[in-house]
C-alpha cells in the first residue's frame, strides 16, 4: 500500500490541465502516494444539485491531503438558472465548494507564500519573498447573508443598532445583509499560526491587516487577539496596518514586509495583490491547512476560455505541490521541486504565454520535471 493517500480533485476548466502538470512533477520526485479521484466542481451543481458532492466529503475523510485545481464559481441568481430542469425549483443554493471545505474540514489556515524567483521577468522587484496568513473560516465568509432581509431581523436590528435607521425604512427585499462573523478563538489561532511560522522560519516582522478604525466590532477584536498572541513572540516584531493603507504600502516598500496575518476577505485581497508582485496568478499558490487535513490549491481560478488548451502556467499549481509535500513531511522532496521551479524560472527559456513564451502547461511541467 502507497504511503499517502491524496485526493485528487480537478474541478472545472484549467483546473484540469493544471493538475495534470502537477502529476508530471508528482510522478518524478517520485512520492509515495495513491491518487483518488474525486467529483467537484460546476458538472455537479448542474447534474445533481451540489458542486460538492457527499462522496467527495466522504473521500476527503479519509486522506492524507488534497490537490485542488479550480471551480467555476458564479452568481447565486446565474448558478441556480443553470440547475438541470427537474432540480430547479428546489430553493437549491450555490455555495463555493473551496469555501465549504475549508468550513467542513476546519482548515483555518489560508498560507499563501509569495516568492519573486530570482529572474522571473514578471517580478515587480527581485528579491520579494512575502507569507500571507489568511484566516479562512470566518468574517465576510461566515455564509450569514440575506436577501431579503427577514422581518424578524430588521425588527431585531432596528431595536439593537442606532446606526440602522436609514436602512430600516426600506422594503426588505431593497437592501441586503452579510453578516462578517469573527471569533476570539478563530482570530488568536491564526495569528497564533502566522507568528510560530515567523518563529520556524526565523523571519522578523508580523504584520496584522485589519480595518479596526471603521470596522470596530470584528476588526477591534481580532487586533485585540493579535496583540495578546504577539506577547509570546518577544523576538519577533509586530505591527498593524489598516488594509487599504497596506495595499499602498506593499506596493510602495514591500521589503518592509514580511508575514501578514489578515481576517479572511483582506487576507483574499492582499494575496491576488502580493501574488502579482511575484508574476501574477501563475505564481500564486496556497495551502488550506486544519488539524488534521490540508487542502493544496493555485490561486487562480478556472479561467473557462483556456480550459483543456494546455496553455496556462502549471507553476502556481507545483509550487501548490511542493506546499503538500512539506505538509506531508517530505521536505526534501519539497526543496528539490522548489529548486527546480526555481532553475527553470532562472533560465528562462520554457515560458508560458503569462511569462511572454509559448510554452505549453505541460512542457512547463516536464521542465521541472527535467530539473529533479
Ligand atoms: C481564493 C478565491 C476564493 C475565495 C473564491 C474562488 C471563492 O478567490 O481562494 O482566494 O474567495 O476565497
Ligand atoms: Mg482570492
């Protein structure tokens, strides 16, 4: 029997063609893993109702780990038209399935390194090398929304919240509520993660994204929680900034950064920005990591046009990879695949249609492969 179980979970579009990179790569640093396949993905919200399906939740009980390619994702409104015709009318709701597992399976950690590889002619400056930490269960992701709004809940609000008057002469189906749901335990533990990382790997600075001057409830409290977990950190520096002064300032002086702990929407926004200061979502890749399971996914999404063309960068997807094998505990195998991203990047001369080449998906793959 293999070592390791891992699902195998392609999802839509390029999803597809990236994993089949990320085998290639899998297969020549030679782990020792059973792949199984499982169903997710836009296929089965239309044909059965549910993008994830409870097989697949079944599957995931049961591994090591997961790679994760892409899902097509659309508009509640659009998703539910396209149910096949006996599952409409069902009242059947789209949700993420990414976002679903990460709730399911408690995979509070959204790690999501950014690297400029030394000569990627895509870096907006050499020698950038940024960790997010994304809390990935909570906040704006909570899925506590409405639209309409229940009466019962503009009556609550209207006795609850001065600040809602204006809103509560409306009719309930003209405004909406998301609700950004933050706990002390969630927000510590995160933090918690972002500096004993900061610890292993001997970086220097912390850095807590947040909006606590306007969003003072759910912000106050994860700062708060920031701030005492940071405590038992002596050696390491901590500081604070509010997100939108934190996009300019990345931009600005990204050297002065290092770590970033961040609720899950700001966390979202600051890794698509730190991800195209090291090329772009081609480069971007993360790892949803619990207790007990880790999810391995690129950033990017499905990007349908592309879909099954072999033409989009699998490197977002390896270094995914190289995420699962030191997770798994394989680190070697993990700093032999990095290197090889690496020296491929660095020569420079297989390069995607992103990297202004014509490289395919998978001679992009064999590459890497060449250099392990
Ligand atoms: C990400 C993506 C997802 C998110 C989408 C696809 C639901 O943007 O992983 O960053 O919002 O978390
Ligand atoms: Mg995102």
């Amino acid at each position: 029997m293999a070592k390791y179980r891992i699902a195998w979970l392609p999802g839509d579009g390029i999803g597809v063609d990236v994993l089949e990179a990320a085998r290639i790569v899998l297969d020549k640093v030679g782990l020792d893993a059973g792949y199984i396949a499982g169903d997710i993905g836009w296929e089965f919200w239309r044909r059965e109702g549910d993008a994830l399906p409870r097989r697949t939740i079944e599957l995931l009980e049961g591994v090591d780990a997961a790679l994760f390619g892409a899902i097509t994702s659309k508009p509640a409104k659009t998703a539910a038209a396209e149910l096949a015709p006996a599952l409409q009318d069902r009242g059947l709701t789209y949700r993420s399935p990414i976002v679903r597992m990460r709730q399911m399976f408690d995979l509070y950690i959204c790690l999501r390194p950014c690297k400029a590889y030394p000569g990627n002619a895509l870096n907006f400056k050499e020698g950038i090398d940024l960790v997010v930490f994304r809390e990935n269960t909570e906040d704006l992701y909570s899925g506590v929304e409405f639209a309409p709004v229940p009466r019962e809940l503009a009556d609550m609000l209207g006795k609850l919240a001065k600040p809602f008057t204006p809103f509560a002469k409306l009719p309930l189906d003209q405004y909406a509520v998301s609700c950004k749901i933050n706990t002390r335990t969630g927000s510590e533990r995160i933090v918690r993660a972002a500096f004993d990382f900061a610890r292993k790997r001997k970086r220097k600075k912390v850095t807590v994204v947040h909006k606590a001057n306007v969003v003072r409830a759910t912000d106050g409290l994860f700062l708060e929680a920031a701030k005492a977990v940071a405590k038992d950190f002596p050696e390491i520096g901590m500081d604070d900034a509010n997100v939108d002064a934190m996009t300019m300032w990345l931009l600005k002086n990204p050297f002065n950064y290092d770590v970033l702990v961040a609720p899950n929407l700001y966390g979202d926004i600051i890794s698509d920005l730190c991800a195209q200061m090291v090329g772009g979502l081609g480069f971007g890749c993360s790892g949803n990591i619990g207790a007990k399971l880790a999810v391995f996914e690129p950033t990017h999404g499905s990007a349908p046009k592309y879909a099954g063309q072999h033409k989009v960068n699998p490197i977002a997807t390896i270094l995914a990879t190289k995420m699962m094998l030191d997770w798994l505990g394989e680190g070697s195998k993990a700093a032999a695949l990095e290197n090889a991203v690496a020296q491929v990047i660095k020569e420079g001369k297989v390069r995607t249609y992103d990297m202004r080449g014509t490289s395919t998906t998978l001679q992009m793959a064999e590459a890497i492969a060449e250099e392990l």
